[in-house]
C-alpha cells in the first residue's frame, strides 16, 4: 500500500491511497541441475542424503554412503 500527495491549483491538495505501481516481469535465466552425488550419481528422490562440500574452488555433492570421512 502507498500514499502519494499531490498538490493542486491554488490551495487544493489530493491524497492518493492504495496505488500499485506495475512492474515489468524480468525473465530469469538460470542453470538447474539435480544434487546428485559425484560418485554414484544417488540424488534425493531416491531417499538418500545429499551434502555439498567445497573442495578448492568447486562445489561437489556426496550422498550419505560416500561422504569423506575426514569431514
């Protein structure tokens, strides 16, 4: 909800209330893939445990049987 005040002639003065400004709808454009793990490529739907863990720079998926022990 707004208000806008908008001055008239002379002394007259009007109070606009409930204006929506329209927007334009952007597109969004994007690259989705499924998080499934890196080695035996198990994902979510299959009800297994997906984790993300970055390694240097990447960002790799383990499932809940071939996530690395040190972590």
């Amino acid at each position: 909800m707004s208000q806008m005040l908008a001055h008239g002639i002379g002394h007259d003065n009007f109070l606009f209330q409930d204006l929506y400004f329209s927007k334009k709808k952007q597109q969004v454009k994007s690259t989705v893939k499924e998080a499934a793990c890196i080695i035996c490529d198990k994902s979510l739907d299959e009800g297994v445990s997906v984790t993300a863990k970055k390694m240097g720079q990447k960002l790799r998926f383990f499932c809940q049987y071939h996530f690395p022990k040190e972590y």
